[in-house]
C-alpha cells in the first residue's frame, strides 16, 4: 500500500523533530501510524489530511469537480474520490488558506484566513478540552477529553451519503437523520432531495423533492424492503430497520463482506445509489439505483394507476377505472389519475340493493404495493374478510413478515414488478369488472329461476287454499296472489333500476344548462337530457329541502318505480350524489296539457275525441294509483301542468309520489293539510 506521508501527518512540533518522525515513517511503513485526530494544539491545514487507524477514510480539504471552492471533507482513502461528508457545504473557502481545528469553547470549526468562523459544529455546553477523531468508520466524534463523552459526531449530520454503522432515523419524537443531496456535482450544498425513514406502521425508505415524495421503497418486511426489486443477498440485504424503545426507528446498513468498499450516495439528481469500488477498474461502479425507470417515481401514474415500467405507455388504470382527465392522460401527463368507472355496491345508501350484486376483488401480482398502508392486527386468512366487511377498505394485501395491510385511501404509487417480486395486492372492484362475471350471472339467473318458481307454487297452493276456503270463482284472491307473485319478481328486477352519476346526469343535460330547463315543479326543476344512448330523459332536480335521509328516499324511489301504467310517467332511476338528489324520468316530448289548454300559440290543436280519450287517460291512471296499484298513492297535486303528452297525445300523469317522497308517510291521511302548488 502506498502512503502518502507528507499529507498523512500533521504536527505542531518543531521542524526538527517532525522531519525526523516523517522520515522514519516513510522508511518503516508497519510503524507507520498515521495521527487520526485534531486538538486545539493540532489543527488541519489545507495541505493536510488525517487518515482513520485503519486507512479507509481520510479528512481534509477538497475542492469539487469543475470547481476551484474549498471544503472539508470525509473522503475513502483510495485514489478514486469519493466524498461521503462535507463540512463547510454551504460556506466555502476561494483559496487554500483554511483551518480545521478546535475553537477555544471546544467546538470544531472551519476557520478562513481571516480566523473567522465559515462553519461550526455548534455544540452549546462544550467545554474547553475537546479532541476530534476520524475513526475507521467513516465517523467524524468529537469527545471531550477529561470525561470522554461524546459531543458531536458527523454521523448525525449526514451530507448525502451512507455509510456502514450509520443511523438514518425518524421519531415521533423529533429526531430525524436524513441524508440530503448535493445542488449539483460541482456545489455540495443542500440539494432538493432527502432521504429519511417514513415511521408508519409498515416503515419505509423515503426519498423526497422538496418535502413531496419522490421514491419510496415499499414496506420493510423485517429482511427487505417489499416494493425493491431484486432487493436480495447480493445488494442491500445488510440493511435492517430497528425500532428501539422509545419508538425510535432506524436504519443500519451492514454489508457482509467487509473488505469491500460500498456505500450509498444519494446523487443530486434524486436516485439513491449503491457504489462499489471495482478492484478491475480501479474506480467506483453504480450496482444499483432507486431510479431504474420511470416508474420509480413516486405516483406517476396518479391515483389509481399503474404503472409497468416496459408498458407503452408506462401507467394505465386498474381495471375498473378510467383516467380522471382523458385529455391529459393521452398526453403523457398522467398525475391526475383514474376514477372509478362505476360506483360500489357498498357506497350505495340503500339497504334493500345491498343484497343485491356484491362487489368483488381483484388480484393483482406481483405489485409494489400502494403507499400509506394500515396495519392490522390479524390473520392472513381473516385479511381479506375483514377487508370485505369494511366499505372504506379499498385493496389489501398479506405479506410475510408484516402480515395483513389494508388501505382506506387513493391507492398510489403502484407499480407492476417481475414475477417473484412484489406482493399480491387485491383491489375492490364492483361486481360488473370481476372477472368471473358470466358464473356469477348464471348463479344468480338460477336462483331468480328458483325464487319464481317457488313463489308460482307458493302462489298456486295459496290461491287453491282461498278458493277452497272461499268457494269457486274468487277472483280477488286470485289477483292477490297474483301481485304477491309479481311483487316479488320486481324485487329482482328492480335490482337493474340504474342508479344514475351525477357526471352521467350533468354531461347529459349539459351540466344543467340554463337553456335545458324544461320547468320549475314545486319540488325543483326539471331539465331535458339525453344519455349518451340517445336515450330522452328528464331529470328532477329535488330542492335540498327534502327532509328525508337517503335510505328512506331510495326506498321510496324504489317503490314508485315499480309503478308501470301507460298513463304514468314512467320513473327510469335516481342519482343520489354530492348531496343532490334526482329523479330520472322518461321524456315526453309534446310537453304538459296546460301549454295546449292555456298556450294562445296552440289553439285547437286539441279536438273534443282528443280531449275525452286525455280525461280517461287521467282517470284510468288515477284508478290505477288509488285502488290497482299495491302502493296506495294519492297524487295531492294533480293539475293540468302534471299531465304531460306523448307523440300520440296519451296523457300520462307525473310528479305521483313525489308527495309521499316529500310528505313522508301518508297513511293516515293528514287531510287538514292543504298540499300542492298553484296551478
Ligand atoms: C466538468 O466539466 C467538464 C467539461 O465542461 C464536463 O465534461 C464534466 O462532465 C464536468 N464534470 C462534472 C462532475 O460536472
Ligand atoms: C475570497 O473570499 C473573501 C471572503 O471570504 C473575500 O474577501 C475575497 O475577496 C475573496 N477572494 C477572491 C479571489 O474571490
Ligand atoms: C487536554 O486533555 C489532554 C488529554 O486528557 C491532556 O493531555 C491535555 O493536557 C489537556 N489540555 C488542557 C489545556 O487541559
Ligand atoms: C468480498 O469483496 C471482495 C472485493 O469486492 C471480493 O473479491 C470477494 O470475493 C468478496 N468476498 C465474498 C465472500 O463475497
Ligand atoms: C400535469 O397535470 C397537473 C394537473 O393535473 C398539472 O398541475 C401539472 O403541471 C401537469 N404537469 C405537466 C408536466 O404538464
Ligand atoms: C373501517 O375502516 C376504517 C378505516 O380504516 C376504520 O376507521 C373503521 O373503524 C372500520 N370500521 C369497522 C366497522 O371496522
Ligand atoms: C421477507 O420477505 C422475503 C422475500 O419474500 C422472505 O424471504 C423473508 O422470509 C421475509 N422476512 C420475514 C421476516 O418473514
Ligand atoms: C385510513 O386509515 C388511517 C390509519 O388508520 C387513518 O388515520 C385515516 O383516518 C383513515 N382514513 C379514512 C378515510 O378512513
Ligand atoms: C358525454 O356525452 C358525450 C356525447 O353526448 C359522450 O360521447 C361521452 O361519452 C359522455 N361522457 C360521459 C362521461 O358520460
Ligand atoms: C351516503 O351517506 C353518507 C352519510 O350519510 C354520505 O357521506 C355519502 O356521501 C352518501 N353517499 C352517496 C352516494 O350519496
Ligand atoms: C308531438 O311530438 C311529435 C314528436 O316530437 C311531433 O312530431 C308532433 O307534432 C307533436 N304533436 C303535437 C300535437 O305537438
């Protein structure tokens, strides 16, 4: 090994006797021993260096590449220089007139050739007698000499490399040690990017840009880091996360074999890189970065996306959702993510539908999986039922080592690994994207199969019994039996009463565009739309007034759609969203009667014929509201402006129940109350 010793001593002794100790350094090289620290009486010049007991690490003066600035730092003692500490980054030297020493309160300075203080290690209670060492760690202490405690070292106060031993570490408690980059290759001081332990309850590796994330390394599972690929023996398995007593975690890197030299530098362009020194090149190799395509980027894909870093392009949306903003996805900017194409079965607020069509989950392989996971306290086996049962929960995953994760919130940062690596991560999806679909429908075609057919007996046997009971040739009994019958098949058709989003409603009415107003009800306005079918609809815009909760108004909807009669207007579905709630009804394009009986612009469109085959229209409507139907509905504000026309000028009357949505329940008729609105 070759040693510089003109820069490897330093010494405040007298010229004499310090020439006589370099030369018999240089002539005996095992009794070589080179001085490791700095005292009051013996401080570095620029010129100088000091060298750990055991030759890997050198301090002194450094100027960067491209760069003629002055620094003190920590560097490997080898040839190909490689800085792991700097000083002074943010104040340094023009000209080779530093000093690193002891200042008289025992404090270790970088001074200029003016003896003034460019950079200090600011220990408050420090005391006069202090000696800073350069151990073979790579760690810069500062002890204090009587009583050898420990003042300071560099370690706590990392630049932007990482070294063996060294503690990155996150507390509640305030403590943080994170690495923080370089501005650029040529200026050490602080970069953007910084990297520290998230202390969540699966911690991670974090890197940010600025206080927002820029990479993360997935949960620590106790031996690896779940979201690094290939994170295996070879490269960083000597890293391991500690959570000591008091919550503290921390990270400490130990590398199994120590003779090679191996660190991790946190480059000023972002990526966390492990570098080895190559015994072939005689320099230091990259075998590993945080940043091995696009799609290490923290949320590229936005909520919701994914991202596959050979996929073209890289981010798509899970199944079952679509991009947030097409126009901007399309375009490569996919930040704003996706939404779900279709609403849950679970957010629905509606009891009855909840038996209905249940939302599934999704497998997804091999995923990095989501940030901000919830830990819970449960078996594998549990996770996915406890994830089940719980609306809010949207994926889980189960992993060893961790265990069971749930996630509550946008799923972000997703990315699809190789085969081998990641974890299987379940989404929530609704019953229509799950890929098992057409067994599923088949089930349930069975059992709607089944239920018909018991209810046809039930309904049978029941009927045989009345007419035994009642004697031949009650027809009543058999039309009771007969709407038990179709009152129960509704019940499974009403399962297909689309439930309307508030998008699919705005789009098509234009976002409720003043000009597609058809009329203002008593209960709100009505616009004219069209789905994107082509399908004519109206949309009933309630007034916020309506004092219901949503349940109650569902059902009620529910139970007024099943009303069918060609001489009502027929209910398709509602949109209950964003605190509106909507009625949806078929459109009638020759508007109400009042614009034929009051419009001056239509006279004597309506002949006597006309005018007699409306009023029984009405009436066999109201007929059919007051004693046919199985819901008992008296209308309360029946006029002309509710009888509304279709092309063959057939009256059909709208706007029924709408009193009993509004009026709550009118079984025992509060006739007192005077109801309706003006004609
Ligand atoms: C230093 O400057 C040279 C020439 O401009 C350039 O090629 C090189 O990449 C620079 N080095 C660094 C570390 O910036
Ligand atoms: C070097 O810096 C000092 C202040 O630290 C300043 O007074 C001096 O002019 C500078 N010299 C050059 C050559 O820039
Ligand atoms: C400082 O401490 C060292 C080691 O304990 C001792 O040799 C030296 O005399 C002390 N110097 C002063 C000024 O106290
Ligand atoms: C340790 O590293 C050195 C240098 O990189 C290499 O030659 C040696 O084979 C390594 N030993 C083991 C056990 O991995
Ligand atoms: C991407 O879109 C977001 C808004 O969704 C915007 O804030 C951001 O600046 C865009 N980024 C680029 C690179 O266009
Ligand atoms: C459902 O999950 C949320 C969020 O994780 C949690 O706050 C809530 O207590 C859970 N509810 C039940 C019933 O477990
Ligand atoms: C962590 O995951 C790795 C890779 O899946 C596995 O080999 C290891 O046993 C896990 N660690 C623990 C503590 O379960
Ligand atoms: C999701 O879970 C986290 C952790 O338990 C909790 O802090 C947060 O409030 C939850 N968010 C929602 C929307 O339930
Ligand atoms: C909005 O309407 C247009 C045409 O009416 C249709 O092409 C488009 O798919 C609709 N968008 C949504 C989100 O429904
Ligand atoms: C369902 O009800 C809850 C609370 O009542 C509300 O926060 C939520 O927005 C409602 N969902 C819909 C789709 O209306
Ligand atoms: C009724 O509507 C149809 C279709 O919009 C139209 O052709 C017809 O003229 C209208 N009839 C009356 C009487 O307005």
């Amino acid at each position: 090994m070759e040693l510089d010793c003109s820069s490897s001593m330093i010494t405040s002794q007298s010229p004499t006797r310090g020439s006589l100790f370099l030369l018999l350094a240089c002539f005996c090289l095992d009794a070589c021993t080179a001085v490791d620290y700095i005292t009051i009486t013996q401080p570095l010049q620029d010129s100088e260096t000091i060298v750990s007991s055991g030759q890997t690490f050198k301090l002194g003066f450094f100027s960067p590449a491209n760069s003629s600035d002055r620094y003190v730092g920590i560097m490997f003692n080898v040839p190909a220089v490689a800085v792991v500490w700097v000083a002074n980054r943010d104040r340094p030297l023009n000209d080779s007139s530093g000093t690193l020493t002891i200042s008289g309160d025992g404090n270790l300075v970088v001074l200029n050739g003016q003896k003034e203080i460019l950079w200090s290690s600011k220990v408050s209670n420090s005391v006069a007698n202090s000696t800073a060492q350069l151990l073979d760690t790579g760690n810069l202490v500062l002890t204090d000499n009587p009583s050898g405690r420990t003042l300071w070292e560099s370690f706590q106060i990392p630049t932007d490399s990482y070294l063996r031993r060294m503690r990155l570490s996150s507390s509640t408690k305030g403590q943080k040690i994170r690495l923080t980059s370089w501005r650029n290759p040529s200026d050490p001081s602080i970069g953007s990017f910084s990297l520290g332990i998230e202390p969540q309850q699966t911690p991670q590796l974090f890197l940010w840009n600025d206080n927002k994330p820029y990479w993360r390394s997935g949960p620590w599972n106790g031996s690896v880091f779940i979201g690094v690929p290939g994170m295996d023996p070879v490269y960083l398995n000597g890293f391991s996360l500690v959570t000591d007593d008091t919550g503290l975690v921390y990270a400490t890197f130990t590398y199994s074999n120590d003779s090679g030299l191996l660190y991790l530098e946190l480059s000023s362009s972002g990526s966390i890189l492990q570098k080895v020194l190559s015994d072939r090149k005689g320099d230091w190799e990259v075998t590993w970065s945080s940043q091995g395509s696009q799609c290490d980027v923290y949320g590229i894909c936005g909520p919701f996306g994914s991202c596959k870093p050979h996929g073209s392009p890289i981010c798509t949306c899970l199944q079952g959702f679509e991009p947030r903003d097409k126009v901007e996805w399309e375009g490569g900017n996919w930040t704003s993510g996706c939404t779900r194409k279709a609403m849950l079965q679970c957010e629905r607020n509606n009891s009855v539908r909840s038996e209905g069509k249940q939302d599934g989950f999704l497998k997804l392989p091999n995923t990095k999986v989501p940030d901000l996971a919830e830990w819970v306290a449960t078996s594998e086996d549990e996770c996915g039922t406890q994830c089940s049962n719980n609306c809010s929960c949207l994926a889980y995953a189960s992993y060893p080592g961790i265990g069971c994760m749930h996630w509550n919130g946008s799923l972000i940062d997703i990315q699809q690994l190789s085969s081998s690596d990641g974890a299987d991560l379940y989404i929530r999806v609704p019953y229509s994207e799950l890929g098992k679909k057409r067994d599923m429908k088949a089930v349930i075609a069975t059992s709607v199969i089944a239920a018909s057919l018991s209810f046809a007996l039930s309904a049978y046997f029941c009927w045989k019994w009345l007419a035994k009971r009642k004697g031949k040739g009650d027809q009543i009994s058999l039309i009771e039996a007969g709407e038990v019958f179709s009152h129960n098949l509704e019940q499974h058709k009403l399962e297909e009463l689309p439930l309307y989003s508030y998008e699919t409603l705005a789009n098509a009415t234009d976002d409720f565009e003043p000009k597609n107003e058809l009329g203002k009800g008593g209960f709100g306005p009505v616009y004219k739309g069209k789905l994107s079918d082509g399908q004519g609809i109206a949309v009933k815009k309630l007034s916020k007034s309506s004092g219901q909760g949503i349940e109650e108004f569902m059902n009620e909807v529910m139970l007024i759609s099943k009303l069918q009669h060609r001489n009502l207007v027929r209910l398709l579905g509602c949109c209950v969203e964003r605190e509106e709630k909507m009625l949806v009804y078929e459109y009638m394009p020759n508007k109400s009667l009042d614009t034929y009986l009051f419009e001056s612009s239509k006279p004597g469109l309506l002949d006597w014929n006309t005018r007699i085959s409306i009023i029984e229209g009405i009436a066999r409507g109201l007929i059919y509201l007051h004693r046919d139907s199985r819901l008992k509905i008296i209308h309360r504000d029946l006029k002309a402006s509710n009888i509304l026309l279709d092309e063959d000028l057939k009256p059909k009357i709208s706007d029924f129940g709408l009193a009993r949505i509004f009026g709550g329940n009118q079984d025992q008729a509060n006739t007192n109350r005077v109801v309706g609105t003006y004609p």
